[in-house]
C-alpha cells in the first residue's frame, strides 16, 4: 500500500508532461557567456531604438541600468509613503487609546507625552516601511507572482538563473523584425539564440481570475475563513473571562448542594430566637388595643413632621379614610366603610392606640408595618391629631391661626 | 550586490577559481542529497534536546512557573536570561546582512542567508522565554493593544510593551530581508531541479522570478531599503531590551550606559555564535572556499573589538557606581566581582574580554581550532554576562533582610538546554532545505562576474519597468 503510494508519487514526480507551446512567438532570446559582451549587446540594442527589451542575468550586473537606458527605481516612493503613515498610525494609535479612549492614570503620567511613545512609533515606522518595501517591489514593481511567464520552463531561463547572460526582444515592440534581431544578436556575439513561443494559457483572453471553479474556491475560503474568525474572536474577546484566577474559589454559593452539612443545604438557618439587626418584632402583635397604653409619640412636632405624615396619610391611609379622616375615602362602596376619625372613641384614644391600630390592623384594615416605617406612622399620628384638632377648633385656635 | 569592484584590491572572496556552475553544485548539493549520517546524529542530540526542552514546558505549563527556582527577591532569572541571550545571538545576523552591507563589506556575502536564517531562529527562540515567564503564556494576546471586554489598553509607556513592538517587528523585517534574499536562490533551484514536485514547490516560493535587470533594479534599491532600515532598527531592537533593565530603580540596572552596552554584547555574542556554527558547517558541507578563513578572521577582528567595548562597559559601570558617590550602586559592583556570585563574573570577564585578546595575533585569528574554542567560550561569557547582570543585581538589593541566594531548578535548565535544541533543530532543517550561502550574491562578487566597460549613461526611452 505505502510501496504503491511512493511508487505512485515517484511517477509523477519524474514524469514528463510539459505542455506544448502555441504557435505564437514571445520574443527572441539571445545568450551571451560573458558579462561584458552582455553590456555592448545591451547597449546596442537599446540605442537601435527598441523599447520592448529585457536583459536577464544571474545575478545584478553593475553598469546594466545605464546600458539599458532606465531610470532609477522609484521603490523608495513607496517605502517612503507607507513608512510616514505607519510613523503617524502608530502615534495616532497611542494618544487616542492612551488618552481620549481609555485614559488611564500611570505613576501619574500624563497621558500622553512624546518621549515614551517614541519606541513604538519607531518601530511602526519600521514595520511600515519594509513591508511596503518587499510588497511594493514584489507586486508593484516588479509585477509579481507570475509562475507563467513565456520565459520560465525554458531552456534560456535555465541558462540565465544558473551562468550565461541573456537578452529578450519581444515581439510586442514596434521595431521587430525576426531577422533583423538575429543579425543583431549574432553581430554581437551570441553563441545562441533561442525562438520564445507563449504559452496557451498566456494567449486567453479569460483571465484564470474569472475561471468559476477559482471564484468558487476564494469565496469559499472567504466565507469559511470568515466564520472561523468571527467565531475565534467572538469567543476570544466577549466569552472567555479575562482574568478568572479569583473566582474560581473553594466557596459554596446560595442554594447550592454541600455535602458537609446533614441535610446537604448550602446554606445554614440562624440558631432559634436569633432576631436581626433592625428588626425587633413589635411586641403587642394580634393583642387588643387595650393593652398597649405604654406607647407614646417619641417624635416632636414640627412643620416637618407634619408634612412628612400628611404625605404618607395621604398615601397609605387617605383611600379608606378620606382625606380629612371622615371615613368617606376614594374606595368607598367597595370596601365596608372605616370608621371616622374624628369620633369620641377616637378622640379620647392615646397615640398608642392608633400607633396599634396601624402597625397591627384592626377588624378589616390590615397590618401596615412592611409599608409604613415607624417614624413614619408616629408622624401619621401627629397628623391625625391635626386633622382632630382643624375639626374641632376653639375660638383660641382661630385666634392663634390669624 | 552593486558593491563597487574599483575599491582596494583583496583576496578573492571566494577560492580556487570556480565556475557560477560549481558555485551552484555546492550550495545546492545538500539540498539534493539524502541527509549524511554526521547531520542525522547531530539532528538527533538537538531534537533529543528540543523534546526535554518541550517536556519542560509541559511541567511549567502544568504546575505553574513554581517549577522553576524563581523567587522572591530573585523574580528574573533563566527565563529572561535566555530571553536576552538569544535575541543578541540574533543581532550579528542583522549586522551582518544589513550593517556590512551599507560599510560595502563584499566578504558579507559567503556568510550573510547563514547569519539571517540564525536571526530569525534566534528570536524565534527567545521570542518563547516572556511569554512563558508571564506564567500564563496563554493570555499572551493581552501583551498586544487589541480589543478587548475589559474595554481597556496596554501601558505605552511601559519598556515592556516597547520590547513586544520592537521583537516582532525585528521577526518581521528579519524574516522578510531572508525572504527576499532567497527568492532568486528558489529560482536558480527551480530551473535546476529534475523533480515535478520539488520544481512546483520551487515557482511558487519563487513567485515566477525571471532573473530580469528590470526586476533586480527594483530588487536591489529595496535591498538597500532594508539594510537602512534594518541598521536602525537591529540597535533599537536591544536598546529597547535594555530599557526592560535600565528604566527600573535597581541599583546595577539603573545605568544609561546599558543601551550601547547591550548592543555591542549583543554583536558580540551574536558573533560568536555565527563564528561556531560556520566553523562546523562549512567542514561538514565542502564550503571551504566559499566561506574562507578570511571569513572567520574578519569575524574574529569583530569579536576582538565588540569584546573590548563590552569590557569598557565593565570597567565604566564599576567607574560610575565609584564617582557617583551612591553607596548601592558601589555595594552591587562590589558584590557582583566579590560576592557569592563572583564565579559567575568572573566567568564572564574571562570569556568576554580576557581570553579574546588572543584575537590580537594573526596566527590565533586564522587557526581553525583555537577560534573554535574561543567562540564557544564567548558564547559561555555572553550567558553568564546576562545572569551576573540579572541575578547579582536582584538577589541582595536595598533591603539586607530580603537578601537571597537564587538557584536554578532542573527545569530552569531543561529549558535552557531545549532552546539550544529548538534553535539547531530549525538551523539544521534549514540547512537541508534550502541555500545556505545565497547563489546570486556570491556569483556576484566573485572574480570576473562584473562588467570591466562602463557604458555612458543612454538617454532613457523606458520608465524602468515595462
């Protein structure tokens, strides 16, 4: 099985399949053995006046770009460009996440200042540039990855990657004329010239960019490589629990199961009769008011107090009781009418009485000692008694009132 | 590349006369052949050394970085040791690609892809060490500003964060200059190889190279580029490393002659490791006149003067913790040549400044073995360089009552060990795989291979690219 897996390999490996060239011709290539003779015959051609012409060469031959007539390389452009953006990115980048996005106090430091982010906007500038340099002459420049070039997979490009120099003339220059390059290669001593044919794949004109089956391939990559990523960084950035090492402790939370205790409750009773901080059960609860004569108003009376109870009466007591205590509340009808206020009963009680009434319930009025605090209900009491007193006034009172 | 063959005659960069053809046999023979019986035992101790490495990790992973002899008030120790120690092995191989490229130092080239390819292995190593030294290697992505939950952002003004941009910018635009460097290497093997797989593998790396002068005119003014942007770059690279040190209250760290120090150790130790590993490699694969002893003895001039400014650095911060008048600064120096730990710089002065003074006779420059044995030894100083600085300054500071003594567990060493391992199992592949001198810059410079007529400048009928 591994044998025929090798052999197999081995197979295509060795196999030679090398698909016919078209009919079309690229150029005309010429070999020259020394570096100088490469020099003249670059020079020669370039002053015949063709533009259409490259030089191929092992190595970079000094003195080449001259006999080729070109410019210097404009590299340096890109290197520059992209190295200053990188410079101000990296600045941009630290004084807006050090001081406008999450401005952090450090040592207290401003937070921003211009020599500690020189280091990183250094080496920004640095990134930046060599990137672009390799990029920018790779693809820009230099036009590359191109794997199907007319030239490569030739015997020419064999010769000139290894230790003879060579010269192209494309066909594509205005001048060309197949004869008279030849004449020219071999004035200036080639020792061989080689006809360069394109390949079929150079001659479509569908581009391979356009072929479905690679459409398909890059969306596909696309979608999955975006999928993974949303998910990764999903996970990554909103799901895993940064820094976790303090909440992972031996603990048993509320609710939850411990094997420790008998009855495998996490969480413990209080021992019997305990009573917690802030609440003392009210001691005459269910007695009758009879009983509770002790009690007395420990607020005194003041503008304050008494528009603190006339604002809970009117909240919690002024439904059934009507706002001036009549009995004649907003519920009447539906609930049995509470007695008024302003009875004899009522006005003989203590404040006790009604501090009772209020905290314990008393026939149908429930108790209202979860909604009313008990300050509050005393200052109730000092409004009530306002109430009483408004009702029955003596000509003093009217007299005090001007 | 363009370096200009009218400056003073030297010896032939490369021996013996021979042809680009030989020049292709030898650089690329090993990657041809099955590997030999030398490279498959020495492949066998460094990937031995790689897995102990590995099993180490694994226990610090495990068990937390309580496995290694860390402590309090010795909190820096193997772990930035190493760190230090391998990011400087890589700053020869910078040097030598970029620094001697702009000096026009032709003899860079028989050795500069070698020099690269140790760069980049070097930092991949040392690029391990503050990660795992974290304790949580897995949070490492906090170490970059990326968004996150917390809402929040690294320090910028914290030398470690510095230490993160500039490591991984070096990676970068090591690994990018080597790249760059082989793609003409990968096309003179693809038009050479006979195998349909290897020849696939060999357009695709070469990205269709054509050896065209219209490309290496591009070619060469971004090699250029980067070699001016690397010389910069390689010094901030350990200046910033030295900050992690400098921009600290400790007495002996606290020094501002740190950056150029660092620095010069840095091409110091680099050097020697280049020195070893070549010595070794160009036996082993019949390099012998590609990479000369001209070679190595300019590598040892290197060494001989990199070496006395590290002992310059020695001798000023003893100076400085003198006329400063500080009284802690003058007791950590004391302590460090007369204390517990005086083996260790003694070591260190022994191996970095002493013994390479030898390197002033010619005779000691060009024999073989006694540099072999020199640069091992300069490799050992560097080390121990790294630990007198971290150890001896940490373990007694300020307080004597928080006074240790720190010493490595077997771990600590495993890791150390597993760092030589991982960084000679990647040289070693890479020497298999691909040119380790590089074919189109050697051809370059050797005798003959430059035009002796100058044509006057054509007036320019193309834009320089078609």
């Amino acid at each position: 099985m591994i044998k025929k897996l090798i052999a197999s390999i081995k197979e295509y490996d060795t196999k030679d399949d090398t698909t016919p060239r078209s009919k079309k011709l690229f150029g005309l290539a010429a070999l020259y053995n020394t570096p100088n003779e490469i020099i003249k015959a670059a020079s020669e051609v370039t002053e015949k006046g063709y533009e259409k012409f490259d030089v191929y060469t092992p190595y970079p031959l000094h003195g080449m770009d001259d006999a080729m007539g070109m410019k210097s390389s404009k590299v340096g452009y890109v290197s520059f460009t992209l190295g200053i953006t990188g410079m101000l990115l990296s600045l941009l980048m630290i004084w807006w996440m050090s001081s406008v996005n999450y401005p952090n106090i450090i040592g207290g430091k401003p937070f921003f200042s211009l020599p500690p982010a020189i280091p990183i906007t250094f080496e920004g500038t640095i990134l930046f540039t060599g990137i672009a340099t390799v990029l920018g002459m790779l693809i820009l420049f230099n036009q590359l990855p191109k794997i199907n070039s007319p030239l490569n997979d030739t015997d020419f490009m064999k010769n000139v990657s290894s230790d003879k120099y060579g010269i192209v003339i494309r066909t594509e220059d205005n001048k060309f004329q197949e004869a008279e390059v030849k004449k020219l290669f071999l004035s200036e001593g080639a020792y061989d010239i080689q006809e360069i044919y394109f390949r079929e794949s150079n001659l479509t004109t569908k581009t391979p960019l356009f072929d479905k089956k690679f459409i398909g391939a890059i969306i596909g990559t696309g979608i999955l490589t975006a999928a993974i990523t949303y998910l990764t960084l999903n996970y990554v950035l909103y799901s895993v629990v940064p820094f976790d090492w303090m909440w992972e402790q031996a603990r048993i939370d509320s609710q939850s199961k411990s094997s420790f205790f008998q009855n495998k409750a996490g969480m413990r009773p209080p021992v019997n009769g305990t009573v917690a901080r802030g609440f003392i059960p009210y001691e005459f609860k269910g007695m009758p008011d009879s009983s509770v004569k002790l009690l007395s108003n420990p607020l005194a009376v003041s503008k304050k107090t008494l528009e603190r109870g006339q604002d809970r009466y009117n909240i919690y007591c002024s439904p059934c009781h009507g706002y001036f205590g009549d009995g004649d509340g907003r519920l009447k009808g539906q609930f049995p009418k509470p007695p008024s206020l302003h009875t004899e009963k009522s006005l003989k009680w203590e404040d006790g009485n009604f501090y009772h009434v209020i905290t314990n319930g008393q026939n149908v009025m429930p108790s209202y000692a979860e909604q009313v605090k008990v300050d509050d209900r005393w200052a109730i009491i000092h409004y009530i008694r306002t109430l009483q007193r408004s009702k029955n006034a003596t000509d003093e009172d009217m007299g005090k009132a001007k | 590349m363009s370096l200009d063959s009218t400056y003073t005659r030297e010896l032939p960069l490369v021996e013996g006369k021979p042809t680009f053809k030989d020049i292709d046999n030898v650089i690329i023979l090993p990657t041809e052949t099955k590997p030999t019986k030398g490279w498959w035992i020495a492949f066998g101790i460094s990937s031995s050394a790689l897995m102990l490495g590995g099993f180490c990790l694994a226990l610090t992973f495990y068990y937390g970085i309580g496995m290694w002899g860390n402590n309090q008030p010795v909190g820096w120790a193997f772990d930035i040791i190493n760190f230090v120690f391998w990011i400087g092995i890589g700053h020869a191989g910078t040097l030598i690609s970029a620094i001697l490229y702009l000096f026009r130092q032709k003899w860079r080239t028989g050795i500069a892809r070698f020099a690269e390819a140790m760069t980049i292995f070097a930092v991949m190593t040392a690029g391990i060490f503050p990660i795992i030294h974290t304790g949580r290697p897995w949070l490492a992505g906090y170490l970059l500003p990326l968004p996150n939950q917390n809402g929040v952002w690294v320090n910028f003004s914290s030398p470690l964060l510095w230490d993160v941009f500039a490591v991984s910018t070096y990676f970068t635009i090591s690994f990018l200059f080597w790249g760059m460097g082989l793609i003409p290497d990968l096309a003179t093997m693809r038009d050479r190889t006979t195998s349909k797989i290897k020849k696939t593998i060999y357009s695709v790396l070469s990205l269709g190279w054509t050896n065209s002068n219209r490309n290496w005119s591009n070619y060469e003014r971004a090699y250029l580029i980067l070699a001016g942007i690397s010389t910069p770059l390689v010094l901030s690279v350990h200046t910033i490393v030295s900050f992690d040190f400098a921009v600290s209250v400790i007495p002996g760290w606290h020094t501002t002659i740190f950056p150029p120090y660092f620095v010069a150790g840095a091409i110091f130790s680099g050097f020697g490791m280049v020195s070893t590993i070549l010595i070794l490699v160009r036996k082993v694969f019949n390099m012998e006149h590609i990479i000369t002893i001209g070679h190595l003895e300019k590598m040892n001039k290197i060494l001989l003067a990199t070496g006395m400014m590290v002992g310059y650095a020695y001798a000023m911060e003893f100076f400085i913790a003198w006329y400063s008048g500080n009284t802690f600064e003058q007791f950590v120096f004391i302590n460090r040549a007369f204390g517990p730990y005086a083996w260790a710089y003694w070591i260190m002065v022994s191996c970095n400044v002493i013994f390479p003074q030898l390197f002033w006779s010619k005779k000691v420059r060009t024999s073989i073995p006694i540099t072999l044995i020199l640069v091992i030894l300069v490799n050992v100083g560097m080390w121990f360089e790294r630990f007198v600085i971290i150890v001896t300054s940490l373990h007694r500071d300020f307080l004597p009552s928080s006074w240790a003594m720190y010493t490595p567990t077997l771990v600590d060493i495993g890791l150390l060990i597993g760092s030589f391992g991982m960084f000679f199992t990647l040289l070693l592949l890479f020497l298999k795989v691909l040119p380790l001198v590089s074919i189109s810059e050697i051809k370059g410079v050797m005798d003959g291979a430059q035009p002796t007529i100058h044509p006057h400048p054509h007036k320019s009928n193309s834009n320089g690219h078609h």
